[in-house]
C-alpha cells in the first residue's frame, strides 16, 4: 500500500483556508468572516453574541468555495442565537448615500414558517433602512431583501422564491442599489430588480442585528460571512464575490404566465391601475400608470413606465416618474407636449414634455401635504423627469382634489386643465398661457362621475369644421358640447360610455398623429391566482364623435394595430345558420379577435358561447348581454361599475347594454384574451369591457341561435401573443 504523506495534506489545507486575500473587502464598512466576531476592517467593535455561538470549520469543498468567494473557510451557527453589531463606530453602519451593496453567504438549516432575519436594520416599513431575510408563506420560500429611501414612503422589496432543493443549499446573496434601481443577485444571477430611487434611510438608529429582527425572530443555520458597502459594487466584483464564471440573468421570464394577458398591457408585476401621462411624442407612445411595488403607503405610488410605436407591442422600461421628497406620490394626471417652449424648460432639440401630477401625501402621518398639483419635464424625450422647483402650480384647493388632465384649446390659444374638485359630480376647468400660472375658469358638473377627468375637442362625424367637446369621468360616462374658452356648455345628457363591469379611470393620448384620439383604461378585478402581476389595462380604442337618432354620440373602436397579431382567418359571407348549427365549433385558442355582422331573420335571439362565458343578444328587448359562472361581482368594487348594478346573475355580470339592429342587422366586434372579454356592439356605439376567469381546459367557443340567422359578414381572426415580438 502506498504511504500518503497526511501531514503534507493538512498542511496544505491549512495554507489554503488561511490564505484569504486582505484585498476583498478592504474597502467595505464592515466585514465579518466569523472565525471570531471581529470586523475584518478593523472599524468597528466584535459583535456582541446574544445565546450560544458555534465556530464551524467548513470541510474542504466548502473551505474552498468560502475562500475563492473571500471568506475564511470558517463560519458561525446561528440556532436560538444572535448577534449586535449596535450602530458601528461612527454611525458607519448606517450606510448612507445613493451607492450601496450588502453581501452575505448563507446556508439555512431549518426552514419553518415566517421570517428568518439574516441581518437587518430593521423596523417599520417607514423606518426601515434594510434587511436581508428568508422569508417563508405557504410553504413557499423566498429570499427577500428590503431597502428603506428617504425619496418615498414605505420600503422597496426584492425577492427571490427557492426550489425545494434550494432550501438548504449554500447562497451568495448579493444586493446593489445606485439611487435609480437596485438589484438581487443569487448565487451570481440576476433574480429581481426594481426602480428605487433617493437615497438610503441614514437616520435609522435600530442596531444593525445579524440572526434575528426586533420581533425576535431568528435564523437558524450558516453564515460564511457579511460584507457591508457605501459603494456599487462593479459585475466582476459580484461575479467575483458569488464564485461564478459569468454572471447570468434568471429574472422570471415574464409574460407567459398562465393567465397574463396576452394583448393587454399588464406591469411586470406588482400593482397596476390609472393610466396616466398618455402622450405621443416622435414615433413612440408613452403610458405612465400607476404603479404599486408592496410595503408602499397608498399614498407612494410611482408613474410606472411603458412606450410602444403601435398602441399594441408595449416595452416596460424603468424610467418612472417617482414620489417627491416634499410634494409626496404620484397619483394621476396626464401629460402634453410643449411644442412652443411655453414652459422655458426646453434645453435642446428635442420639445420638452411636461407631466402633471396630483402630488398626493397623507398630513396625517407625516406624510407630505394633501393633494397637490405638479409638474415635472423631461427634455430628453420623455424619458427622464425633473420636477419643477417652484411646485405646486395649483395648491390644494378642497380635499383631495385630483387628475389634472390638460390639453391645448385652438380657439383661445390656452392650455386647459380639468380637475376633479372631490365634490360629488364636480370638476373645475383651469387655464394657463405657460403651463406654471393656473387661473379658475368655471366648474363642470357629471351626475354620478368622479375622478380621472378626461376634455378634448373632437370632429363629429369627421368633419374638422364641427368640433364638439368630449368630457368624461372615470367611469366611462360622458356629456358632449361646446367651450366658449370659459365655460363647458353641455349638449347632451350624461350617456354611459362604457356597460362592462372592468372599466375605470380612463385617459386619452396627447399630441396622437394625424389628430386622432386614442383611449385607454384600466380594468379593476380582484389578483388572479399565482401571478406576480395584479391588473391590467383595456385594449386601447379610437374614439370618435357620430351622429346618431339620438343625437351625437361617442364611439370607441380597437385600434387598427391589432391586425399585426393575426395568424390564422376563417370568413363566411352570407351564410344562413340554422337551428343547431354551430360555426365556431372548430375554434380551441385563447385568444381572438372576431367581427360579425348579423341579420336575425327568424331568430329572436342567439348565443356567443366564448370558454364558459355566454354574449346573448334578445332581439325583441334590443339588448345584449354577457355573463359568466366564473364571476364573483363581490370582488369588484361597486363604487366602479357604470350605473350602479342590481339584479346581477350568471347572465349578465359581464355587462349589458341596448343594441338595437341598424337595416335590419347588428354588428359585433368581440375581443378574447386569456381573462377579458370586449364586446363592441355597432361600430363601438356601445361597449362592454369586462373579464372573467375560464376553466383552463375550457378552450370551447360557439355561436348558436333559436331560429335561422344569416352571417352577412363574418370574419375570425386567431391572434398571436403581443409579447412573443
């Protein structure tokens, strides 16, 4: 047998564990690598241990992948133990700035329900300056790191959820923040990023606790070491520090989840509702939105961030308008293009755009003044924003008054700014010559409207020589007239401008080529199960003003960018329907857009059955509806619906609407996406936006009717995923 020469092995070992470069965290706050409870950069003073602390010499393969990331190859088990590393000396561990980075290793060894703290400066989500935790819900657990700005209420969350096998492997978790995003990287790969902007909170004086949180709970497992920075750590340091050859992007591959709209513009994740800042500006659409991270007051919400070039393929970019330090979130509002300079913001070529927002705080907890109006500009094309350092253009003026909604009038060479006053059916009309000095001009009364006010003048029947006024509410409802530069004088009725159940806070696009008007809203329904998105927005439509029997009405129709996601077309022309006959039989998708144009002949009413959902149109009453066993209307606010709904079942709680037949026929245009149903009925004199939750194996559609009916024009379109282009 061969001799081995053990002492050389060990030796060699010990070399190795004991070779740990002074160069890796030479220039961090604070670096602790637990052979003892010293910091390495010899700034602050040991840990003080709260229970009993356990040396661990890691075995040769971890020594190994401790040392190559800059550890010690040793580590401390934490179990029914902590450890206090107080405020540092200097205040150094309250880490301070725009540039960040936490680094830990970690190795749990029992996972149980709740938080397991790995170190935090913790608190209230007000208060919070950070803290890295595994988190555990359902069974499910998440690696979750949280950081505190003085930019917004509340705190901004990172989280990653673990395979089963990764539960009680060894993880570098790595965190970096620049004042604009910051990011969480696992074991060198990117698993979550948000916008989060400011600084980070330098004034929490919460020790910084390793193992546990002030609630007492704790971490039960290994830690290799913890590296605190006041800098932005470089890729080739992360790359560095996770022991990877390259690092590698593993964010969740977004927009193929199993009920993401398909066609409809949702956020990544996170909360969604109010569109808002719609403006075209050289060839890109901008849709700013409302946008929700979690651990945010109500009051902290960011103008989330999409554009496209056709209204239909949306790009997500993480160029938000933020709340203000002193002004407070970003509630909703629009945005136009200053194409005069009216403003004096403009810098270069490019025409400045400016927003306005209602600054929204919470007084009552410290949280800025109530219900401002704002402005920001951005001289690069929409892209970045700086607020105007003379805020707010318009103080408060009664409760929380909001969504200034501004658009240019020809006639008065003015800007016009509607804004809902927070009185019931109120809203006030505003000008301005330079878009910072607001006069009151009249009030605007819509019964039974409120909010998201939407004013524009409109061609009717497309005859630019016949303008009218549109004026509308969140809720769809409208009235039509005339401005006289002061005064809205109405000509019409409130008519309803939208019969569905998911229709809320719509908005126009400014500045839209070729003075086109394009529309959009936002559909409220309860979180779809298992997604990390909540909300949607409808497809957007074209509106148009159109005389009718009853006088002019307003239209929406999709817009004509949605023929770029045909695929497959089926087309009858003229043919009768019988009794029994079902021509969509052959149809098993998800998604469709369908154009039909109908005479009933013998029938008195006919069936659109659509995955569990039924339209149903009654020829005698003149009406169509659309209903759904899926539908629970308890999950929808009823402060939304438009009218006020009663006597709701199974049949209608979709929608219903009067549709009656013009030369004998009715026209529908219907859209089906993975969880919403658009029905426009007659050229979109009436529509209802709705959705709904089919069975996942339910992919039957029909069309079906009591008697003989004849499909004068029938078109179906199969539409491909928005986001696969």
């Amino acid at each position: 047998m061969k001799k081995t020469n053990l002492t050389g092995i060990i030796c060699s070992a010990i070399l190795f564990v004991s070779c740990q470069s002074p160069e890796y965290f030479k220039d961090a706050v604070a670096a602790w690598s637990f052979s003892n409870l010293d910091d390495q950069t010899e700034i602050n003073s040991p840990l003080a241990s709260h229970g009993e602390i356990h040396y661990i010499t890691l075995d040769s393969q971890e020594a190994k992948a401790s040392v190559t990331r800059g550890g010690d190859g040793k580590a401390i088990r934490l179990k029914n133990s902590s450890l206090n590393a107080g405020q540092g000396i200097g205040e150094k561990l309250n880490l301070t700035g725009k540039n960040i980075s936490i680094l830990a290793r970690i190795k749990a060894e029992e996972i149980t329900n709740g938080s397991l703290p790995i170190l935090n400066k913790d608190g209230n989500d007000q208060n919070i300056a950070y803290s890295l935790s595994l988190n555990t819900i359902d069974n499910e657990t998440y690696i979750e790191v949280k950081i505190g700005s003085d930019e917004i209420g509340g705190a901004h969350l990172l989280k990653y959820k673990l395979t089963k096998e990764e539960y009680t492997e060894w993880h570098d978790i790595l965190f970096r923040f620049n004042g604009k995003i910051s990011e969480l990287y696992i074991d060198g790969i990117l698993r979550d990023d948000e916008v989060t902007v400011g600084e980070i909170r330098d004034w929490n004086r919460q020790p910084l606790l390793i193992g546990t949180n002030p609630s007492g709970a704790q971490f039960n497992g290994l830690i290799d070491h913890i590296v605190l920075w006041n800098r932005y750590l470089t890729n080739e340091e992360i790359q560095k520090y996770s022991g990877a050859t390259s690092l590698k992007d593993g964010r969740p591959d977004y927009y193929q989840e199993t009920y993401r709209p398909q066609f409809h513009f949702s956020a990544k994740k996170n909360w969604l509702n109010d569109p808002n800042g719609l403006v075209y500006y050289n060839g890109i659409y901008h849709l700013f939105f409302q946008y929700m991270p979690p651990h945010r007051p109500g009051a902290y919400k960011d103008w989330g961030h999409a554009t496209s070039t056709d209204l239909v393929h949306w790009t997500q970019i993480p160029n938000h308008i933020t709340p203000h330090k002193v002004w407070s979130g970003c509630w909703s509002g629009s945005a136009i293009v200053d194409e005069n300079n009216v403003a004096g913001f403009q810098e270069g070529d490019e025409k400045t755009i400016v927003a306005f927002i209602t600054n929204g705080g919470d007084p009552g907890r410290g949280l800025g003044p109530l219900c401002t109006q704002c402005i920001a500009y951005s001289t690069d094309g929409g892209y970045t924003f700086n607020y105007y350092d003379q805020n707010p253009v318009i103080n408060n003026i009664h409760n929380a008054n909001r969504d200034p909604k501004v658009v240019w009038d020809e006639d008065s060479q003015k800007w016009i700014m509607s804004l809902y006053m927070d009185e019931p059916n109120k809203f006030g009309l505003f000008s301005s010559p330079n878009l910072k000095e607001w006069k009151y001009l009249s009030t605007v009364l819509l019964e039974g409207v409120s909010e998201c006010p939407g004013f524009c003048p409109l061609p009717v029947d497309g005859d630019k020589k016949n303008k009218k006024w549109l004026f509308f509410g969140a809720n769809g409802n409208y009235r039509i007239g005339s401005f006289d530069g002061t005064n809205f004088i109405p000509e019409t009725n409130v008519l309803q401008g939208d019969y569905g159940m998911n229709f809320y806070a719509a908005q126009t696009w400014s500045n839209s080529p070729d003075g086109k008007c394009y529309h959009i809203a936002w559909m409220p329904t309860k979180r779809l199960p298992g997604m990390p998105f909540e909300q949607q927005m409808n497809f957007p439509t074209e509106v148009t003003l159109r005389t009718t029997t009853n006088g002019i009405q307003m239209y929406r129709m999709p817009v004509s960018g949605i023929s770029s996601l045909y695929e497959k077309r089926e087309s009858w022309n003229n043919r009768t329907i019988k009794k029994g006959d079902n021509p969509f039989q052959e149809m098993n998708g998800e998604l469709y857009d369908i154009n039909l144009e109908i005479a009933m002949q013998q029938a008195s009413s006919l069936d659109i059955g659509i995955r569990g959902a039924v339209i149903h149109y009654d020829a005698a009453k003149k009406s169509i509806k659309c209903g759904s066993p899926s539908i629970d209307e308890q999950t929808l606010s009823q402060n939304w619906w438009s009218p006020k709904r009663i006597n709701i079942t199974s049949s209608n709680n979709m929608g219903e609407a009067p549709l009656s037949p013009e030369n004998g026929k009715i026209k529908l245009r219907i859209l089906v996406d993975r969880t919403t149903i658009e029905i426009f009925g007659n050229d979109g004199q009436i529509v209802i936006t709705s959705c709904f939750l089919p069975e996942k194996d339910n992919k039957s559609y029909s069309l079906t009717s009591n008697g003989e009916i004849l499909l004068v024009n029938a078109e179906v379109h199969s539409l491909k995923s928005a986001w696969a282009n």
